[in-house]
C-alpha cells in the first residue's frame, strides 16, 4: 500500500465539482441540465483580449518574470485607477494563477501550520481546500441566512482572536452569498486587524459585479499603503476569463511581498500569453463595458428572484436577494438538498431537461450548516432562468412525492 | 510588525533569480551579459504551437477540466507512445501548471509536515523552496564531481531511509549536471521503494534531451502500472514552451490520483489555451523533430566543451560533459563562485559583453557544497557561446588580480 498525507486525507473534494459525473452522466442519457452549479459566465470575454492572444502568438513563449510582466501590473493598475478612482504602485502587485494561486500564497506566507484565519460562513469552499493544504486552521463564525448573512459584531469576532489568530478573510462580494459588505463593515474588521496585528485578506474576485447602483467597496480605495491589507483578485469573472488563470495579489507590505516572492520565484512563473492578452485588453477596454456587464447580470438576478417568488415560494424555496458577485443561496423545503441535486441529475427530467445546483453545504465550514441551501450561479440567460425555475419546482415535487 | 510564517522566512529566494537584478542593471548601463543562467531556451517552439494559439482564440475562456482536458491528455498519451513505445491511459495523467505545481501537488500528498524525501545533491535547486513551502524535509545523500556525479549505493540510500521518509525524488536528466540516469540504476531505485514501502518521484522534464545517441530513460518504460512511481513531466524544455505553464504528472495509483485530484480541484484548472495550442501540437508534429533538437543541443555541448577545454583548462576550470538536459556543472578557481557571478555582471565588462552564471551552490542542500561550482545553461548559439567562454576566461582572469 502506498502512504497518503494525513492533509491530504482531509483536503475535501470541491462541493461545486463533486456532482459532475452525474451531470455527465445525464447529458450521456440524453438529459441536459442547465448548469446554475458553477461560477462560469457564459457571457464572452471582451474582444480585445481574443485580439490579445492573437497579437501575442508566436514562436517565444517564455517565463514571465515570477512577479508578472511589468507592462501587465501597470496596465492593471491603470485599469484599477480608471475604475475605481486610486492610484496604486504596479510594483505593489504580485501576478498569479488566478486568485487560488495567490490564496495559497497568503496561507502560507502569513501562517505556520496550526495558526489560524477568522472567516465568516458560508463563504467560498475551497478556502477550505486551501487551509487544509497548508495546515492553516479556520475559525468560521457564522453568518446567517435569517440575517442577510451579515457579519458578526466586532466583540463576537474578538472573542475568536486568539494567538494564533494570524488574518481575517472575507470574500466581498461574498460567494456564495452574493452579499456586499460595504466601506464601514470592512473598516470595522481593518480596525481588529490593526489592534490585534492581523492581516485583513479581501479576496475582491467579483468586486465590480453589484447591482442597484450601489457603490464599489474595495480596500483599495481606502488602504492602499495599509501593510495589513491584501487584496485578492482575479480576471475571471468580470472579464469571463475563468481559464486565463491570471489573478493578482496586492501587497503594499514590502517583507511580506518579498517572502510571496520567494513562493513565486520557486514556481517560476504564471503564464505568458494570458498576461500578455490580458495587457492589451485592459489598455483598450471600451469605457462603460463593466457597467454592460453589472446590467445584464442584475437583469438575470431580478428575472430568477421573480421567477422563485412567483414559482417558488408555495413551493416552500426561500432565498437572500444577492447585492453583488451572480451567485443567489436558496433554501429548500429538503432535509438534504445534496441529495435533492443529485436527485435531479440521476432520477429526474423534464422534457429533456434538468437543473445542476450546487448543495450549499460545501460552502459552510461548522458541521450541519446548511444542509437545506443550494446555491444558484446566474450565468444563464434569462429564458434559461425561468425555465430552470419551472424545472426545479416540479422537480421538488417529484422529489418529495 | 506584520507577521511572517517562518515556513516563509526559511523558503530561499530563487539562486537561480537571485542576480537578474544585477543583468538588468548591467543591461542598464550598456552591457549586454550572455544569459547563460536560466534553463530558458532560446529555440523557438514548434509552428503548430503558435497555429493552435491561433485556433484556440475565442471569446469563450472557460475553465479546464480540474484534471485537465481529456482531449489534452489523449493527445499527450498518444505522443508519450509514439515517442517512448509505450502505452500509457490518458486517465492516469493529471494537468498541471508547469512541473513546478505537480511537485507541490506530490510533497503535499506524499507526505505529512515533517515527512522526509531523500534527494541527490546537486539537483533542482527549486524543489528545496517546495520543501519549505509544504513543510518536507529533503534528506540530501551526495553525489560528488570527481566522480561524474553518480548515485550513491543502494545501501548508503537504505542508511538514509527513516520511519518518516515516504520517497526518493530524481530528477533524470538531473539539472544541474547534465548526467542521465540509465534504466538500471532507475531500477535499482525502485526496487528501494518497493522493499520499504516509498514513492519514486521521476522529474522527466528533460526526458529526451539526451546525446550522443544513448537510449531515453523513462520509467513510463518499465513501471507504467506501478502504484510506487510517479512521473512528473513538462512542456517547457522539448517544445520550447517555458512560458506556457503547462506540465502533467503520470499517476497510476487510484488513490494517491484521487488525492492529488481534490488539490487540483480547490485551485480550479491549468490554463485553457495552452492545452488547446498544446492538444494540436501535439498530434501535428512532425516526426524527427525532437531528434533535431537533440541534434541542435549536441553540437551547443560539444562547442561549449571543447572552448572550455582550448580555453578554460588553462585557466583551472573543469568540468563534467553532460550526457542530457542542457546544463553543465563547472569548476573554477575561485572560493566563492557567487560573488565572481556577481562580479561579471557589477564590475566587469569586455567590449560591451559580460556572461551572466547561475552559481551552483543553491542546487545543493548540504551546506558548504558547490561554493566554487557554476552551472552553464548552453541555451545560446555556438557563436555565442564559443564569445562567453572567452569572455569567461578573461573575467575569472580580471577577478583573481
């Protein structure tokens, strides 16, 4: 027999892609689902990056410096100075495989084995994944649905921080609750990062995705020089770019960007000619494109709320209305919604068609949290919502019959 | 203060980085250095890599596979057999980003923080960042110059095998020496393996960079089944593809497949692009075409050996003749071999051209090692090389008077 790590024994299987077989299976079957299961836009990438893979084809592909081309963190920086109105220093971001990548930087630079970071639940299960990778431990306190998911009061998260208390993280907008924390909330936690000598991670993956007009929260605007505060992000999902796998880290420490450094020196580098792409899109980006992107989401948010309330509700789903990211986290009128998805995928149809939701257990780290929750990814359009809808309430009936 | 882990503060910048600050000044101020330092090819990769780019273009860029796209795989296992004469299951291949990610991915599910690996110094210097990152103790047995860097017996390996250690690593065609390991000592390795229960990690990323005509070794040969082996492999060094971050690990255990699996699920996917460009390239090779290659880095070899031996001999440098990879371990006349590279890029110069070295010692582990040792990357034309020689030589004379 061959020796397996005791971490990665734990190292759970992502929630979001444990029922993929299943749904692979149906389409085999002939049954198609409508995949609300995973944070995929289905909308195009802008053109200008096409035009940027196009323009970087050649014959030398090699290593980007480890902390990213330069040209990439000033185009970046540039993009974030025109959209959010700060100036950062394109020598204060680190590039790397997406946010994941950069997130396990963090975990390892800012925490031992057996140090821990506070996160709220539910929040983005493979932060979960991440911890157990890196030894790190996370002090989850909840959130709830009850609530809107706000957060805890500073004193209830005090009482958490302990010695090995090393940084609070909060995705904002949150996955999957799609709620947005605004400037106040996150100073709160800023100010318990500063009296007790934490980090404040903020991964800012879906930070431009907010609806109603309500403003962008983004630690930039407001410590951009704080060696607390790191910024997470990625170009994935407000440029639907999931597969360029570049992210960024912002890191206004100078000692903590030299030790991510050592990390990224040792893997050499991120790739090429999605930087290279990347540059060239960020440098002729249409003005106004985001706020196309932030309509057409919050139009789908409001055709699948309408849709749950006027199918759903007598059939017992509740749901949080989402202010931010496209993600929507419903309650079921199930004791195992993990179960009631695979059931859809498995044991259910409806002309050809069924629903892949993603049980929102996953997304919880206290034991038995969440249990009755899937969560929705709208990145379908709005026909598709509504028939999804449909779908997902005879299927609940089905299901409970 | 912020906090640093001290898995950070122990993970050693890039030897193999560490100086480019001092090339981009030299570069700065007009002096141009013979990149001799870094395994980056300067050949250009195949024309079927960059049409696959062109094809691959599109505005939809949705995540990969976690496991990497099957198609991908297919086309990788198809090459591997028309290449090695084996058959291989594409379901056996994990997609990583660069072998540097896989070897992460190994360290953490082979073994526990505190585990041991046993390693044969000198090798590549970056698995001792990946040790400190995942908190693996490399058990380093040497392997000496004089005696053409050859493995140290079966039973000086046993000595070093503890109730922790849980694999041996080899990098074959070992970086930075140059030496290829035959399929008998390989064996002999693994038969270590099998009588104490262990892994044999194989990095094969220099796999068919061999010369003067000798067989390719390659455990997919002789252990494609073998629960005990993994390979770890990569684009970047036969295709030229460095900047494509695209490597794969060869898993034939289910267990220790599924385990890996769910790390590659929490960090999502490789780069969509590069497998597609790669998938394409891989099934319109033409044949002979890795033998050209081995044909072009033969003739760098023995350029580069024979200027060292009319140029260097003289001058007391000395050095092992490769028989793989593209590297080659150096002697010279000094104590300190770092500060001499250093030295040639701050304070020396002929006609305008320095030559940029990769001081040998941080591919070591055992303190003391390599301290008068470079290792010569023969990635530049013969013309080129034959001019860094000379200027080599008169440097090292420049720095001893």
């Amino acid at each position: 027999m061959v020796f397996l790590s005791e971490r990665s024994r734990n190292t759970p299987p992502s929630p979001i892609r444990r029922l993929s077989r299943f749904a692979r299976e149906a389409k085999a079957r002939g049954v198609l689902p409508y995949a609300l299961n995973i944070g995929q836009p289905d909308l195009e990438c802008p053109a200008s990056f096409q035009e940027g893979v196009l323009q970087a084809a050649s014959r030398h592909i090699e290593y980007a410096p480890s902390e990213g081309f330069l040209s990439f963190r000033e185009a970046w920086a540039e993009w974030c100075e025109r959209e959010l109105a700060v100036s950062t220093d394109p020598d204060h971001y680190l590039v790397t495989v997406g946010a994941s990548e950069g997130l396990v930087f963090l975990f390892t630079t800012c925490c031992d084995p057996g140090d821990e970071i506070i996160i709220f639940d539910p929040t983005y299960a493979n932060y979960m994944g991440f911890a157990e990778q890196t030894g790190v431990r996370l002090v989850s306190l909840s959130s709830r649905f009850e609530d809107g998911f706000q957060l805890p009061e500073p004193e209830t998260i005090r009482k958490h921080i302990t010695s090995r208390t090393r940084a609070i993280l909060l995705c904002n907008p949150n996955n999957p609750t799609g709620v947005l924390y605004g400037e106040e909330e996150v100073q709160r936690l800023l100010d318990l990062c500063h009296r007790y000598g934490l980090y404040l991670l903020l991964d800012e993956t879906y930070r431009e995705i907010v609806y109603d007009q309500q403003p962008i929260t983004s630690a930039l605007k407001f410590a951009t020089e704080d060696p607390h505060v790191v910024v997470v992000d990625s170009l994935s999902k407000r440029f639907s770019l999931c597969g360029a796998r570049i992210g960024t880290l912002h890191v206004p420490s100078p000692e903590l960007r030299e030790k991510i450094l050592s990390l990224a020196q040792a893997r050499l580098a991120a790739p090429t000619l999605e930087q290279q792409a990347a540059e060239h899109m960020l440098r002729t980006l249409p003005p106004g494109s985001l706020e196309a992107l932030r309509g057409c989401y919050q139009a789908r948010r409001d055709c699948l709320l309408t849709a749950l309330q006027e199918k759903g509700s007598a059939a017992g789903i509740s749901c949080c209305s989402p202010s931010g990211a496209f993600y929507l986290l419903a309650k079921l009128p199930v004791e195992n919604a993990e179960e009631f998805a695979r059931f859809l995928l498995t044991d259910y149809q409806h002309e050809g068609r069924t629903v892949f939701l993603s049980p929102a257990k996953g997304f919880y780290s206290i034991p038995g949290s969440g249990e009755d929750e899937v969560r929705i990814a709208f990145v379908l359009q709005e026909d598709s919502l509504r028939h999804a809808v449909e779908i997902l309430v005879e299927g609940l009936s089905a299901y409970r019959s």
